[in-house]
C-alpha cells in the first residue's frame, strides 16, 4: 500500500474540505520528494536529535564521557601500533595529531552510515503509527552526531595546543575555514549512503551486518592511518576512490599542514568528493522516498 504525503488544500476549495490543513493523498512518482515537509516539520527532527543523544547514554556511568575516551584511546592505539611498532610516516607530522585528526573525521561518516542505516527496521513501530517525513529519522541521527564530532573537535584542538606549547612543527593554515564546508559533505554522504543501506535491508536485513563488518574495513582504505603519499603509488587513484579521503586529507592538511612530506591536497581530489557526495545523497533520497511507500508491507 502506498504511503500517504501531505498536500495542501487546492486554492478556492469549498465545503467540508475547507476545513482541513492538510491532505493525505498518496505518491505516485519517484520525484515526488515533499523535500519542504522536512521544514515544516523541524520541531520533530529537534526532537528525535534529543532522544537519540539522551537514549544513548541513558544508563551508563560515563555518558557522553565516552565520546572523549573512544576517540583518545584509538589514537593511543594507533599510535603504538602504527607509529612505535610497525613505523608508518606521517609525512613529518606529530604522529598522535595525525591519527587524531583522521579518527575525528572517520568517526563522524561511521556512525551517520551505520545508525542512518537502520532507520527503517529500527522505526517500523513509529511508521506505522502516524504520518510524518520519514527522513526526519536520518536526517536528526546526522544531527545529533554533530554533538559527537564537536567534543572530538575540541579535544583534538586541545591536543593541537598542547603539542604546539611543546614546540611541535605543524602549521596550520588558512584552509582552516572550510571545515563547516567538510563537515557538511561528511554529513551528506554518511546520510546518503546510510539511507541507500536503510532502503535495501527492507528485503535482505544481512546487509546491515555487512555494512557495519565494511566500513571498519573501508577504514584501512582511507588516510587515516595512512598519509596518502603512503599508499603505493599505483593504487593511490583507488584510495581517492573513496570520497572520505579527500575529505579526511583536506581537514588534515588545514590544521596541521604537510609535514616534511609531499601536500597531498588538491582541490580537484575535494571537487569529486563534492560530486561523488551529491551523486550518492541523490539516489540515497529518491530510493529512501521509494522504498517508504510501501516498506510496511514487508518490513
């Protein structure tokens, strides 16, 4: 059955019909994106941000605590590991700097794409119930990581500032300002490709398992571990492949500068990752809006 969308009355309506605000009617094509109810329905999104970031610390010791100790001891762990043991370059620069800034980014995409991704099975009991935009739901998770990513930030800049009263060589630079442009693209991406996820696992509900077990796999295909210049000369094209790693090189790159080694941004390597991102969040919406038509008949 088709899932009703909102209209608004048609200008000089008479009667019974004069008396409503709003019109159910159902869909009928895959354009039919109702894109303004997102809008108009602003206040729900605020609130489903809040219950995300409230239920997920809801009964911990901790509580948002976690979102500076996960981060903080990955990059002690890469640090060991990747710096000490195995001697990987950071082109020059403070090697927990480094890691910092590429997990800071990196944790942002993965948690839009994996908790975006159950949105449909995850929500079925509230779809069912009541009308309202469906993408309410992924687009308050991209919200409410907002806050995650934000006490990562600053916890990386108080690092950046603890290193540099050392007298650490790193140089941050003037494209510091585009990191609300970076932050958006991540935003867009890990929105598209976690509704694209969402869409599919109506039918095969494994792709969720395999979509979390790829994506910390997709982590040893981006810098962040790794400077660009790092990876074999060869497959550096399949690495850039990936949108995140341009992202991930140009956030990089803004605060800390390019080391001793050679800079590995470029700002056609940033335009495609743009482009790859509007690509991917065009099918992830025209899919989402597809599949929500009718999901409840087999979810």
């Amino acid at each position: 059955m088709s899932e009703p969308q909102p209209q608004t009355p048609a200008p000089g309506t008479t009667g019974e019909a004069a008396d409503w605000s709003l019109v159910l009617r159902p869909q009928t094509g895959w354009l039919e994106l109702h894109l303004s109810d997102l809008w108009r329905y602003r206040d729900l999104t605020m609130l489903f941000v809040w219950r995300d970031f409230v239920s997920q610390y809801k009964q911990t010791i901790l509580g948002p605590l976690w979102n500076i100790i996960q981060p903080l001891f990955t990059t002690l762990l890469f640090t060991l590991i990747f710096g000490h043991v195995a001697r990987l370059s950071t082109d020059g620069l403070p090697p927990m700097l480094f890691y910092m800034a590429g997990i800071t980014c990196w944790n942002y995409f993965a948690e839009c794409l994996n908790r975006s991704s159950g949105t449909f099975i995850q929500n079925a009991g509230i779809f069912g119930k009541v009308y309202f935009p469906r993408l309410c739901v992924p687009v308050s998770i991209v919200i409410s990581n907002i806050i995650k990513f934000a006490i990562q930030f600053a916890l990386f800049l108080a690092f950046m500032v603890f290193f540099y009263a050392k007298g650490e060589q790193f140089h941050p630079n003037k494209l510091v300002l585009l990191t609300p442009v970076l932050l958006l693209i991540m935003a867009a991406l890990g929105l598209g490709a976690g509704i694209i996820v969402s869409s599919l696992t109506i039918r095969y509900r494994d792709l969720q398992v395999l979509v979390t077990f790829g994506v910390q796999l997709l982590m040893y295909a981006t810098p962040v571990f790794l400077p660009l210049s790092g990876f074999p000369e060869k497959y550096r094209w399949l690495v850039l492949a990936n949108p995140m790693s341009a992202l991930i090189d140009t956030f990089r790159y803004a605060f800390l500068g390019s080391g001793t080694g050679a800079s590995t941004f470029a700002w056609t390597n940033l335009a495609y990752s743009a482009g790859a991102t509007a690509v991917i969040l065009t099918i992830g919406i025209l899919l989402f809006n597809r599949v929500e038509r009718t999901f409840m008949d087999t979810v």
